[in-house]
C-alpha cells in the first residue's frame, strides 16, 4: 500500500476497533444524512470505511452491530445497521447458490478471451474515458484500494450501461483492485446494478445524482438515459447451507487461520486443545496488489492474538497446501485441523481440494461457521427486503436491541 495513500487503512484488529469507535457515535443520523455524498479521497465522509476489516473479520458484523447499538436507537441506526446485514445478506445469497459465482468466473474467463475491443476495457481500468467522474473513481481505486460505495454504484453502472462493457470485466477490475475485493458482495452488487440480481431492476447512474452528491465535483455528460436489464440462463435453487462435520470432542487440533475470518479467538474462544496455529497468506487467493499487502501485513496481527489469546504457537505460511498443513499437524501431534467456516469463494475451493490428501494421512478438517451466519444466512432465499424484516426480532434474540 502506497505510503502516500491518505486512505490507507492500517492492518490490524486494534485498528480497526480504533475506527469503530470514532464512528460509532455517528452511526445514527449523521450517517442516515450523509452516507450518500462522496467527497472524494482524503475528505471527512459520513461512512464507517469498516469494510476491509469486516472482508476479512479482523472485526465481525456482530461487534460492529453491538457497538452501535450501544449508542444508539435501532430506528435511530437503521440505516447503518442494515448496511452491515446486507453484507450478510450478500454472503448467505451466494452460499445458498454458488454456481452463481462458478458462472461469474467461467464467463469473466470467456469475456477475457473474446473481446474484440479490448482498448476500450484498458481506457475504462486507467481512467482514459473521458467521461467525468468515472476516469477519476478507475484512478482513485487503483491508487487507494477504496472507494465510496455510491462511488462504486454510478462506475458500475457507466461501465454496463454507458459504456457497454461487459459486467464481469468490471467485478474483475474491483476484485483486482479492491482491499475489500469480496466474492460476494462485489459480485452480487454488480449483477443487482445489471438487472441480473433483482431480474428486471436495475441502477442508472445520472448526472444530476453524481452532481447532487459529490458536491458538484463532477456532472458527466453523455451517460446512458436508459438502464435495460441484463438477461442469463435461469440460476439453481436455494440449497441448505453445507453440513459440518463435527470436531472430534476432547482431542487437540491444529487451528488453520484464512483471510477469510482473521478473528479465530472469537469463534474459539476458551479452547485449551489447540497446540498451534497456521495462519496461511496465500498470495494465490487473493486478487490485487493491496489486498495482499493488507492480509500479510495482518497475518502478522493474527499470530500475536493467537498466542497472546488462545496460548497456542503460531507459525506464518505463504501457501495453503497439504503438505505443509501435514507437516504442521504431525508436528503439533494432532489429527484434526479446525478453521473458522470458509463461503464461497477461492478460499473454499482450495480447501475442498485439500481435504482428501489430509483425510489420507488421517486428519481431518473440520470447518467451524459462527452463530451469526448460521442463524442469518439461510434466510437469504430470497431478496433482501424479506430478509430485513427479521433483523429486529433477531437483534431482540440476541440481545442487541
């Protein structure tokens, strides 16, 4: 990460607890006010720029919940707080359908390999279109890894309806460039701004919004006056969420750290069975240049915790395969490998290939998913609007509001 990124969001869980709590005090109406308007890279916002921490669970949706709602009303907070459930909306969407992601990737790969125009993709990715507002948010991700998420809406929308390129090259462009870059979230945002999400309904991006809510730093010309929806084959059902295999109880187990959940001593909190940990920052899994930085530079936060928190010995790994997974175990004395639950995603490809090598040697992996999304995620069967009406009598349930 570029050391003249004002954006810069330092890599560890202090850090982003440090953020929450200067946001939390206005995550009511301040931020119902000002959540909209983008004042560009460097400038006070009214959004909480929690995502990197919450991609990668250095802080979960439930503590960042809990935080606000410890200050505040939940019809004060409404907004915020359901912004934090769509991203487990997004999650759970995907995890009941993942060939949704399978056909995103398989036609990213064909878009790739059949563009004609491929001069157009390289113009729109280094801000060379011309068109105002759009150049500068292709400039300002590849330069800080983030961007506003009204930001991201009106690119999305350019980049398919104006521009008329294809969607999954530019979810590609965010996923290459994003610290945040999530399957999900990325990936369902981009195909509900096409029409493919909510069939039929789509997001236009005009000049008089981009205006109204960038203070007037940019009104571009010449954008589409029309959004027509994207069409695909149909999608597959809802499916149950994956069942679990069980921990063996009593036995000691070598604990197996991801970007996918850097925050194991919440899930495992009081385990007294785990002898060492493996935090793996598999360059491979991970898209773009920040992201990486941002993991590896945060793995190193992890093995602090691990120890300090959970008393057990951590040892750093740039691949996940394995043989090093074997070795790691055998040498701890275990036969089982625990890890925070992977969704769908390269994270979890990789580690359903890993399985049977393990089982060989005689180790089991056993994934483990949190209360949050076990409970939360089957009720993404459908859109989001019947998946918020549950969101007060959950926090009731839980004890949040």
């Amino acid at each position: 990460m570029s050391a003249s990124d004002s954006l810069s969001f330092a890599p560890s869980r202090e850090a982003g607890l440090d953020r929450l709590m200067a946001f939390a005090p206005r995550a009511g109406h301040a931020y119902a006010l000002g959540r909209n308007s983008d004042a560009g890279p460097g400038q006070p916002t009214a959004v909480s720029k929690l995502s990197p921490y919450a991609r990668y669970r250095l802080l979960t949706e439930r503590e960042i919940v809990a935080s606000v709602l410890a200050r505040h009303s939940l019809a004060s907070a409404e907004k915020y707080v359901q912004e934090v459930f769509w991203r487990t909306y997004w999650k759970g969407w995907l995890e009941l359908r993942p060939a949704v992601w399978s056909r995103f990737v398989e036609e990213r790969d064909r878009q790739r390999d059949t563009l004609v125009d491929s001069r157009a993709i390289a113009d729109a990715e280094n801000g060379r279109t011309g068109i105002d507002g759009f150049d500068d948010w292709a400039r300002e991700l590849v330069a800080t890894g983030y961007l506003h998420n009204h930001a991201r809406m009106w690119f999305a929308s350019i980049w398919i309806f104006t521009l008329r390129l294809p969607w999954t090259l530019g979810a590609d462009f965010f996923l290459r460039h994003l610290i945040d870059a999530d399957p999900a979230s990325n990936t369902l945002s981009w195909r509900w701004v096409a029409g493919l999400q909510t069939v039929g309904k789509t997001y236009l991006a005009t000049s008089d919004n981009i205006a109204r809510y960038t203070g007037g730093r940019f009104a571009p010309a010449g954008l589409a006056v029309e959004a027509l929806a994207l069409s695909e084959p149909p999608i597959e059902p809802a499916r149950p969420l994956p069942t679990l295999r069980h921990r063996v109880p009593g036995q000691p187990a070598l604990l197996l750290v991801t970007h996918e959940d850097m925050n194991p001593e919440s899930l495992f909190a009081g385990e007294a069975l785990i002898p060492a940990a493996h935090i793996v920052t598999d360059q491979k899994l991970l898209w773009g240049t920040m992201a990486r930085q941002f993991v590896a530079a945060a793995a190193g936060d992890v093995a602090a915790r691990v120890t300090t928190n959970l008393g057990c010995a951590a040892q750093l790994a740039e691949t996940l395969d394995a043989a090093a997974l074997i070795t790691a175990a055998q040498a701890a004395g275990v036969r089982q490998i625990i890890t925070a639950y992977t969704p769908v995603g390269p994270v979890a490809e990789a580690l359903e290939r890993l399985a049977p090598p393990l089982a060989d040697e005689g180790i089991a992996l056993v994934q483990c998913r949190r209360a949050w999304d076990d409970q939360l995620w089957p009720s993404a069967r459908r859109g989001f609007f019947p998946f918020k009406e549950q969101i007060p009598a959950y926090l009731r349930q839980e004890g949040l509001a």
